[in-house]
C-alpha cells in the first residue's frame, strides 16, 4: 500500500481562491444570474434599431467630405484658445500642485499639514471635469477663464497626487544624508528630494499637457470656451461637414502633442 | 572632545536601543564601534548629529550638549559633525561636485544653494579635497556613473569639506570589496591624521576594526562590554560581543594582509568590483592612499 503511494507520480494544484466549493460556484452562479437579468432590463426594440439604420447612415454621410474652408476663421481662434488655455492651466496648476504635493506626503508634512494636503487633492480628484466646468462656468460666466480654471484644479488633484507618491517612494538615505549636512529645510528639498522625483516629475508634466488639451476640448461643450465651443456650435447649426474637420483638426493635435511628449520624456530620462 | 553620558534611546515599539551609554573620545581619537546586528552601533552614531532623538542622557561635543539644542542650533551643530554612510547615500542624480558641495549647505544661504553659487573658497577646497582622493577628474560625472568605492569617496569629501570637528561613519565599508574596503579604511584614518580629527567608525569587520582604528568599542543589546586597544581582542572578549563562535579564524588573521572578508558574514552585499580602483594614472592613485 505505502509502496505504491511513493512510485505513483505525485500530483500538484494551484489551490483555488475560494476553498469552499458550494461559495465558488455559488458566487459563479449569482454573478451570470445577476448579469442574464442586467441585460434583461435593456429594452432592445430591434424593429426600431433596423429603421433607423439609414437615417444613422446619412448622418454618419454628412460628415464627408468635411470642409475646412467655411469656418476656418472660427476654428483657427478655437484651436489657439485651446492651446492657450491648455499651457495656461498646465503651468498654473503644476505651480499649485507642487506646495500641495510636497504637504501630501507622509514622509516630508506633519500630520496636520498632510491631512489638509490630502484633504484638497481629494476634493480636486472627485468630481470629473465636466462637473467642475459646468460648475466654474456658472460662476465666471461662459468662456475660456472658465475653462482655464476647471483644467487648472483637475491639474492640482492629478500632479499633486502624483507628485506625493514619487516622494514617498523616493531613497530616505539620500534624503537623510543631505539632512545631516546642517541643510535648511529648503535645502534640504533643493538637494534631497527634488533630484530624486524631477525626471518623473517632467514626464507627467508633459503627460499632463497632453490630458489637458484634450480637456479642453471637453469642457468648451459646456461653454467653457476653446475649440471644443467651436465643434458645440457646428453641431447646433447642423454643419456637419465643418464638425468633421474640427474633429479632424482635434486628432491631428492630439497625435502631434503625443509623438513629441513622448519623444520629450525619453529624452529626459 | 565628545562626551557622551547616560544615553538612552527607546524606540516607539518599547525597543531598549541604548541601555545608558557612557563613551568619551577625546580629540584626534580614531575609534572603531564594533558588535552584532542589532546592538544599536548605527543608532548610537545617529544619535550624536540626531537624526534619531535620544530618549535621555547627554552628548557634548566641546563642551556643547547636542541633546538640549533648538532645531536652528542643532542645523548649526550639524555642520561640524561629518557623517559617511553606509552604501555611500550620495544624492545619486546630483554630480560629483554638486554632492561634495552639499556639504556646505550649512553654510551658505538658500538661494546660492539654489543657484549651486558657492563662495570660490568652497569650489577650491571641494577641488581641493577631490584631488586628494583621486577623484578631480569626475567633478562633472553623476554620482550614479560612479564605481562603490569612487562613491565612497565623495561620500568622505562631502563629509570633510563641512570642516567638522568630529567624523561619524556608520559601516563605510559594507558594500565594498575587501581590497576597497581596506582602501577606504586607510583613507579614512589618513584623513583624520592629517586633519587632527576624531572620528567613530561602526564597522562589522572585526579585522578591519584592528587594522584601523586605535580604540575598539565593543557593543551588545545597548552596553558597552568592551573598552580597549584593537591588540586586547581576544576570543574571549569576541564571544561576550558576539556570542559564542570558533573566533580561532578571525584571530589569527587579525594583523595579516589577507583578512578583509572572513569576519563578516552578515554583510552580504559585497559585489565583487575587482578593477574599481585601478585608475591609469599612478599619481592619482598615490594621492589618494590606494598604494
């Protein structure tokens, strides 16, 4: 008996997440139920989907060819509004996250200054951008300081997290050294801790500029000025053709950010 | 002259780090503190400058107590108390100079630092002490392109350009090869000759600590259990340091040429970097002790 127990060849399996059999394949069970009655309550009308087939098509036709030439004036005062607002806010708002991220680290800020750090990156990553433009757009009125602004704050909440997380990641001995020296707290920052976040710093400055111009696209649809309520008025006035090219206009800049922020963060490292 | 008395340290997690430590070096003294992981070597040296906070007791450098200073006064004490790292704690993104320069930033003010505009007194003394260790033709090299004990270097030129009047070295040796070990060791005690400067060195190789040094401080759980010139380590007194062990190996090899690795095995980070120190220059190599 023992015998063969040790010739026969000995068998291995990952143990399984869940140990019990009855919860696992309960759990399995629960979720495709849950998800059978989930699509359930989507209320398909294929009949309706089939007719409005062609009308979709026509609108997808009207986009071509699209015209660049009808309001060019318009969406070259757009795309520079975008532009401004985006190195704007992007500049601002990595000003502002440096202080506040530097707070939110646990190794740099005591409690209360961490708390209220953290307390303002939060509030600034809670609500989307959309929100926050629709919000500033009521208090400053329409237009790009509206914009400017949501994109700034959205910066704040995005850098500073960021920013606070690389310097608690970073080497507390190089930190520690520098300290040793008798360096002011400044100094200290100066020599211990910035060498060590920079390059990082300005790879996600750039991606942030990259975001940002796409934002800015975003919250002109709610009247926070810049392209995005040139490509707004185009829809209202059903010139689909001019949509078509501002969109155009939009991916080429995004492609053109994207390439050279890339190729500026390989350079930095 | 330091003096250090009744120092305690507890840590928050209810650890005795220092049971009451009482040590004085007197001027010039180069002493080495030996004694097993754990003993409280690296949290006695950090207490001296205070980058950890004794719990009680008193240090006093010249006369001055390092455990009742101001935050403003203790920056102040810093900039006389030089300290060398274990595995170098060079800024690694910072050049060569910019790092032996950060060792004035007790001296100058916020913006100079910020601007790297140092008084020229600085710049050629950081010149200065670069040539002495062979190292005047990397100022502009970043410390992360350096070899282990190219590093180590800086770390002494940084700490020695603060013109301090006492050196703490916490395990300068303790990712070095045996022959850059002995190398930095040298250079270190040559330094301190030179300058009339005292300094505590932590340093887990026994062989080393008697190559070296002129006092041997042995530690174990927070106490001193040993006091006394390198020659009265006998297997004894490495076993009430230590713990019980066959010390016939370490003994022996003690005052001969070929120790350097044997007597710490818990050290492990020792990358071999065999050719680190062979610069084709000779001069530079004498300059900075390595013949």
């Amino acid at each position: 008996m023992t015998e063969s127990v040790v010739h026969s060849p000995r068998r291995w399996r990952k143990p399984p997440l869940i140990a019990s059999p009855l919860v696992r394949w309960g759990l399995v069970l629960a979720v495709a139920l849950y998800l059978a009655a989930a699509l359930g309550t989507v209320d398909v009308n294929w009949k309706r989907v089939y007719e409005g087939l062609p009308r979709g098509w026509q609108f997808v036709a009207a986009f071509f060819p699209p015209d660049f030439s009808s309001r060019w004036s318009e969406i070259y005062d757009g795309i520079l509004e975008s532009i401004w607002m985006t190195v704007a806010a992007t500049v601002v708002g990595v000003s502002l996250s440096i202080p506040v991220g530097i707070g939110a680290a646990r190794n740099l800020a005591p409690a209360p200054v961490y708390y209220a750090c953290r307390a303002i990156l939060a509030v600034s990553r809670s609500f989307q951008e959309i929100i926050l433009a629709i919000f500033f757009v009521k208090l400053f009125g329409f237009g790009p300081f509206a914009g400017f602004l949501t994109i700034a704050f959205a910066t704040i909440g995005f850098y500073g997290k960021l920013l606070a997380e690389d310097i608690e990641d970073m080497d507390p001995k190089q930190a520690e050294a520098v300290k040793a020296t008798g360096a002011s707290w400044l100094q200290w920052i100066n020599y211990g801790v910035q060498p060590q976040v920079m390059p990082r710093m300005i790879g996600l400055g750039l991606y942030r500029f990259d975001i940002n111009f796409r934002e800015s696209a975003v919250v002109g649809i709610v009247g926070g000025g810049g392209i995005g309520a040139t490509l707004n008025t185009a829809f209202e006035r059903y010139e689909f053709d001019s949509a078509a090219a501002i969109l155009i206009v939009i991916i080429a800049i995004v492609m053109l950010v994207e390439y050279s922020s890339g190729y500026l963060r390989r350079w930095v490292q | 002259m330091l003096e250090i008395e009744k120092l305690v340290k507890r840590y928050r997690t209810g650890d005795m780090a220092l049971k009451g430590i009482d040590l004085v070096v007197p001027d010039g003294q180069v002493m080495a503190l030996i004694g097993p992981s754990g003993a409280g070597k690296s949290t006695l040296i950090r207490c001296v400058n205070r980058l950890v906070e004794p719990t009680s007791g008193a240090i006093r450098l010249n006369g001055t107590n390092l455990v009742a200073l101001s935050t403003g006064e203790l920056r102040k004490a810093r900039r006389k108390l030089g300290m060398i790292f274990q595995e170098y704690a060079l800024v690694e993104r910072l050049s060569v100079m910019e790092n032996v320069l950060s060792g004035r930033l007790g001296y100058v003010g916020f913006w100079a630092s910020w601007f790297r505009r140092y008084p020229d007194t600085d710049i050629e003394e950081a010149f200065r002490l670069l040539t002495r260790v062979g190292l005047d033709h990397m100022v502009d090299k970043r410390a992360d392109e350096l070899s282990g004990g190219q590093r180590q270097r800086v770390g002494i030129c940084r700490a020695l350009i603060q013109n301090p009047e006492l050196l703490l070295v916490d395990e300068p040796t303790a990712s070095l090869d045996p022959k850059t070990s002995r190398q930095i060791m040298r250079l270190i005690r040559e330094l301190c000759q030179e300058r009339g400067l005292s300094a505590i060195i932590n340093i887990h190789d026994v062989a080393l600590a008697q190559m070296f040094a002129e006092r041997i401080v042995g530690l174990r759980l927070g106490e001193v259990v040993y006091d006394g010139p390198p020659t009265g380590l006998t297997a004894e007194v490495l076993t009430t340091i230590y713990g019980e062990e066959d010390w016939a190996a370490t003994m022996q090899k003690g005052g001969d040429d070929d120790a350097g690795d044997e007597a710490s095995d818990d050290t492990p980070a020792r990358a071999p970097r065999s050719h680190d120190d062979t610069h084709p220059t000779f001069d530079r190599d004498r300059m900075a002790g390595l013949t």
